[in-house]
C-alpha cells in the first residue's frame, strides 16, 4: 500500500480547492502563500499529476483535482468533526451572521431548517443591524463571523462569494396601472414617486438607461432602510419602488405586480467573511451550505 501524503498537504489542497484562491487559502491556514504552495506542490508530486489548472490571478481544480476533492473532502471534514468532539471545541458551533431583514425572512428562514436536519450543532445569531460589511472589515469589534450584504461590489481584504445574479423591477400596486392616471410607460414615471432602499440607490437611474429613457427624473424620490417596508409602500400605492425580481417574487404579494420589463442590476447578494473566518468549522459549513443549496438557485 502506497504510503499516505502528509495531512497538512491534504489540508492545504483542500483550502485551495474551496475558496479557489492560494492566498485566501494561505491566510485561512495562517500560512505564507509560497508555504502553502509548497505543500500543495508535494502532494501533487506524491499523487503523480497536476491537481489544478493555474491561469492568471486564478487557480482551479482540473478534472484529477475535483476527482480527490470528492474523495478525501468528505474525509478530512469527518477528522475535523472528530478532533472538535474530542477536544471539546465541537459544542461551540455557533455562527453569528449578520443578514438584512429581508433577505433573512424571504430567502433564509425557510431554507434553515434544511439545514439544521443536515448539521444539528450549528446555531446562528442571526443580526439584522446595518453596516454588516464595515462591521465585518472591523474584525472582532464587529462581533460578526459572517456577513450576507447588498453590494455592487465587496472590498478584495474580505472573502466573498456572488449569491448568483438578480434583475431589477418596477413594483407598484395594481391601482395604478387602472385608469386615466395608470402608468403605461417607462416615461409615466416622471409623475410618480420612486421608492429606494438606501442599499440599492443607483438601481433606478440603471433600470432607466436599459428602458431607454436616460436621466429621467421622477416626481419624486422616497428612501427606505427596510425592505419589508418599501415593499408594504408599494402595496399602499405610496410609489414605484425598485428593488429585485425575487423580492417581488417571494412576497407573493397579491397587491402588487411588476410595471414594465427588467434590467440588469449592478447589485448583488454576497456572501462575506474575513478570510481567516473560513478555517471556523461554523463559518465553513454554513458558506458551503449556502453556496451549494441557496446560490446555485440564484444563478442567471
């Protein structure tokens, strides 16, 4: 029998393979990038062939590398479950992420209790307050392991993970696409109110340009912090707001339809940790929870 390859080859692999970066894996290890490229280069000396395809400013796996990944990943989890539970550290499965409101109640809460039948030692504080990605660039003074945020783009210091693409739409109530005064064109809006989250303040003058009216400019603009809230607006016929297809979508919202066609938004859900955060077992069960089960619906 083949001797094995030393753990922390493995170990290094595996990080590499997950966050598809050598220094996000270096800094998750505690390590040097040139170590941790030394120690993955010795285990794909010790297998007999390249694990990984390497292009500029990026790493993948190659079909060899996803090959061991889904052999020895499952593998190296159990040990680590192992170890936790014989040290202790296994009864702190606690993640503490921050989450705006509506994110949580459409898209979280009803996916959580999937995941509790599938890691019944993981427990979330869930924090709904602002700032979560200042907050996490603030390390423990954030008191966040992890973040889900609005952004168009999150900071290279932090890791992030895209939670797929999202469309923007006009949501209004269904009064006012009926009678005299009912908005029918793009250009109606110009005698509306257009509602906006703080956290999505560029979507209108975006969703303007794709519809063909640049520069267009509203009766006027009403800013919310909730999303539940601008949404409960609309409802009410208080204004158009402008906020993402699936917002509409899990509202599920008989009072309010869709005005027009989508556009591309320049937002996204992220997903977001200090990097050294992914080497928590909490924080890494519930990003590959989330990437595997939640995002890949998102994808455009």
């Amino acid at each position: 029998m083949k001797r094995l390859p030393p753990l922390t080859g493995i170990e290094a692999f595996i990080q590499v393979a997950r966050l598809g970066s050598v220094k996000a894996a270096a800094e998750a290890l505690a390590l040097s990038s040139p170590a941790l490229t030394r120690r993955v280069q010795a285990l794909e000396r010790h297998v007999g062939k390249p694990l990984f395809e390497r292009r500029h400013q990026a790493i993948i796996l190659n079909a060899d590398g996803e090959r061991l990944l889904a052999g020895i990943g499952p593998s190296l989890d159990s040990l680590t479950l192992a170890m936790e539970q014989a040290s202790g550290e296994h009864d702190l499965m606690r993640l503490r992420l921050g989450v705006l409101p509506l994110y949580a109640s459409q898209r979280l809460m009803p996916r959580l209790p999937a995941l509790r039948s599938r890691h019944p030692d993981l427990h979330i504080d869930i924090d709904t307050a602002p700032y979560a990605l200042t907050r996490l660039a603030a390390g423990a003074q954030g008191r966040l392991d992890a973040g889900i945020v609005l952004a168009k783009t999150v900071d290279s210091g932090l890791y992030a993970r895209r939670l797929g693409g999202n469309r923007a739409v006009a949501i209004a109530a269904r009064a006012l696409t009926k009678g005299a005064d009912a908005l029918r064109e793009p250009s109606d809006l110009a005698r509306a109110t257009v509602l906006l989250h703080r956290d999505l303040v560029d979507t209108f003058e975006r969703w303007c340009e794709a519809m063909g009216v640049p520069g267009l400019e509203p009766a006027a603009f009403d800013h919310f912090d909730s999303g539940q809230l601008i949404l409960e607006a609309a409802a009410q016929g208080l204004g158009v707001a402008f906020m993402f297809e699936t917002h509409l979508e899990s509202a599920r919202d008989a009072r309010l339809v869709q005005l027009f066609d989508s556009a591309p938004s320049p937002y996204s859900y992220w997903f977001a940790c200090r990097r050294a955060a992914l080497g928590r077992r909490p924080v890494r069960l519930f990003h590959d929870w989330l990437v595997g089960e939640v995002a890949g619906e998102d994808e455009d």
